[in-house]
C-alpha cells in the first residue's frame, strides 16, 4: 500500500475537500472523459446526493461543480477568475471548458440538490452528465468524495479500495503492525520508510520541493489568519477570533503572572487561524481534509515557535511521519467525516500531528505508533454536525481541541517506552466501526446534534 505525502497533503481552496475539491476534481476528470469521447456535446447537467445535497450550499457544492464544469481545478484555483466566471455563466447560462467548446449549463436548472435519492457507494455521490444538441443523456457517470479531495467512479468503487499500480516501494506497509516490523528490521525511522518509498516514486529533489511548498501553503494560512478579521460567510454571523486571541497573546508576553496553560491558547489560535481561512474559501492544505486543516499546521508551528530545539529543517520529517500515519487510517478506515463523522477528520488529524510531533521530538517508532494510538482514541465516537451545514461551528474550535490532544498525546508517548495496551491498529479498526454504527443524521448531513439544536440564524 502507498499513498504518498502528496496524496494525504493536497493544495486545495476552502471550504470543503470532500464537498468542495472532491466535486472540483469530479468535473475535472468529468471534462477528461469528455474530451476522450467520440460524441459531439452540447449541454451538462449534475445532481448531488447524500451529503453533498444536505449540507452543499454551506460547503460550497454548488460553486465547486459549477466551476469544476468550467474548467477550474483545487490545485490552481484563483479567486478573482471564478468569481467572474460564475458571474457570465448566471448571465450565458453555459460553460466554456477548454477544448470542449460553449455548452448550456443553467444552475438553475441543470444542477440539482436531490434530498430524496442516496447513491449506494458513499454518502457523497454525484452524477455528471452530458447531453446532446436534443437534450439527451449521451455520458453519465457516478463519483464519490471519499474524503480528502480523493474521489472514484462508482465503478472504482465496486471494485474495492483504489489499487496503487505504480512500481513496487521498498517499505510497503499496510498497517501500523507492518510498519514498526519493518522499522525493527531495518532500523529505520518511519519516517525514513516513508522518504524511501516517495523518493522511489518522484524522487528527492520533487520530494523535498514538494514538502517544502506543502509548509509554504500551511504557514502563510496561519499567518492570514492570524491578521484578517471581520465576519465569516454564510449567515451564521460567526465572528473570527484568532487575530484578536494573537494579539493579546502576544500583547501578554513576558508578563510574570501569563499562566502556564495559555499555552493552549497558542495552539488553539494556530489551528483556529487556518480554519477560519478555510472558512472563507481561502487556501488551505488537507491535513488530511480540509475540516480538519488546522490540528497539523497549529502543532508544526507550536513546536517551531515555543518548543527549544525545534529546526525547520525537520518539517519533512514531521510531514512524512504524519503522512505515514494518515495513510493508514485512510486504507484501513475513512478520513470522510460524511462516512465516520469527525473522528475521521479532526481524529485523525490528531493522531498525524501527534506522531510527527512525537517523531521530531526523538521518539522511537513504538513511540510514534503510541502516540497517533491515543490522539485517535480520545477523538472516537465523535459527530461531523456542522450548524446550517456550514464549516464553521464546531469546526474551527475543534481543530484547536485536536491540536492541543495531539500536543498531550505526543507528551504522554515521549514520557513512556512505547509499550501500550490498545494498538494502533486496533484503534482504527474500532473507528471504522464506530463510523459504520453511527446515525447518519451525525454524519456531514446537518440532520442530528448541534446541527438541530442551535439557532441557524
């Protein structure tokens, strides 16, 4: 199994990887399929089901398919350019992908929220068609937002989990016991695993260009963050806070009498910076989506700001170590908070900080492995109930909570051998369950928990 540090951390806009990359992407790889047909096209349609339909205006669903149909993708989006494009398509009623001509597409008419249909593969699904100069369905295919801004084809899907069909890694783990075996066996960080299977792939100059970017994208979020305020978009009339929590913090420093748990609050706006960025449709990068984009950020400039020692030559180590541990959840459980709730995201977003935190503080494999163990633990069982479906509440808090879990689990692993009770493995599997077990109404739909019981205007 690989799943490289590239696929666990992508660039990306705000405020969604499932609900606004993942339909990106869909239409991206829809537009693919387009080109490579030997029919002629005049006109797209789409409907969102499951989740997506539930909470995809707060998400920004409707905004990604319609410019994902355009042409536009995660990865190279710009904000000035897609505001004018949705504004001639309200106005043509039709989309101009690159090599594919003028084609009528009427959001009004031709993007459909369908509440009453679940497509059987996921909660996310979509269905992307394209129609003749009649009118006539002449492609139709289903996607899936598995979570992530990873996406598959209904027929991916019934096949099973995404094969990789590259050339064979040296490390290929597929679970957390496999990965402290070969550690063992080799005498290698897990990290070092890790930058041998991706310099096996794209080698070490792509790799180190790459992790690089990936903190670039991460740290100016924070920075963003940490001096815009103002009001959220959406309705909720949800109030930044980060600026104004970082300019007391500071403001506080050097003081005699700061207690010494204000370091949470350090963390907190951290993490809360980024999410707030992500809230209002800026760039952010999936850690390992974009709901939970601000637990490894907060923790990778925690330990760069306040902890002694911390260089940032050893962001790619903290970067690979997380990714490791990301991938697993991934292949062995779900990081889709409409598939597990928010045990999936902000859970494992915990655990991935909380070992790369854990690795760059010296800790043994067996430390690491302990670490992620008990970041995930402490988040199982936990709902995805965003109010009015919008990624606000209690999303930007709750990436705070994980950053500071992850900083205590990391903590806790550090002050002991690495010999612990519940394995890793064991803990994601309990995860997968609890996420199979839990209502769907508690799953990204807005339907269950805060969702219900907290005024949505």
């Amino acid at each position: 199994m690989f799943l490289s540090v590239f696929d666990m951390f992508k660039i990306g806009v705000g405020p969604s990887s499932s609900h606004t990359m993942g339909p990106m992407v869909a239409a991206a790889r829809f537009l693919d399929m387009m080109r490579a047909s030997p029919f002629r096209f005049a006109g797209l349609r789409a409907s969102l089901h499951g989740s997506l339909a539930f909470t995809g205006v707060g998400h920004a669903t409707d905004r990604a398919t319609i410019l994902g149909l355009a042409g536009f993708r995660p990865d190279s989006y710009d904000a000035e350019a897609a505001e004018a494009a949705l504004a001639r398509i309200r106005e043509t009623r039709q989309v101009c992908p690159e090599g594919l001509g003028n084609l009528g597409f009427d959001p009004d008419t031709d993007l459909v929220f369908d509440y009453d249909r679940s497509l059987p593969g996921h909660a996310n699904g979509m269905v992307l068609m394209a129609t003749d100069a009649q009118g006539d369905v002449t492609l139709r295919q289903v996607f899936y937002s598995i979570g992530g801004g990873f996406v598959m084809t209904e027929e991916e899907l019934a096949a099973g989990k995404a094969t990789d069909d590259g050339p064979p890694v040296p490390y290929p783990f597929k679970t957390a016991a496999e990965m402290l075996e070969m550690a063992r066996a080799n005498g290698k960080t897990i990290a070092a695993m890790k930058r041998a299977n991706e310099v096996s792939r794209n080698g070490a100059a792509g790799l180190a260009k790459g992790t690089a970017r990936i903190w670039e994208v991460m740290n100016a979020c924070i920075d963003r963050g940490l001096t815009t305020d103002g009001t959220l978009p959406g309705g909720l009339k949800v109030r930044r806070r980060a600026k104004a929590i970082h300019d007391a913090l500071q403001a506080e420093r050097g003081l005699n009498l700061t207690p010494p748990h204000t370091i949470n609050d350090w963390m907190s706006t951290y993490a809360m910076a980024v999410n707030e960025e992500n809230a209002a449709g800026g760039q952010v990068v999936t850690a390992p989506t974009n709901g939970a984009a601000g637990v490894v950020p907060a923790v990778i400039r925690y330990w760069l700001d306040h902890v002694p020692g911390a260089s940032a030559s050893r962001i790619e180590e903290f970067l690979l170590t997380a990714a490791a541990i990301g991938g697993l959840v991934k292949y062995n459980a779900s990081i889709s908070g409409a598939e597990a709730g928010c045990q999936a995201e902000v859970g494992s977003a915990s655990a991935m900080a909380a070992a790369g935190l854990c690795a760059v503080m010296g800790g043994t494999p067996e430390q690491v492995e302990n670490a992620a163990e008990i970041a995930l633990e402490h988040h199982l069982g936990m709902t995805c109930d965003p109010v009015k479906g919008l990624v606000q509440v209690p999303c930007i808090e709750r990436n705070g909570l994980g950053a500071i879990k992850a900083v205590s689990a990391a903590s806790l692993a550090l002050r002991g051998d690495g010999t612990h009770l519940v394995p890793l493995d064991a803990c994601i599997e309990t995860m997968r369950q609890t996420g199979s077990d839990m209502s769907e109404k508690y799953k990204e739909t807005s339907l269950g928990g805060l969702a219900v019981n907290v005024p949505n205007c």
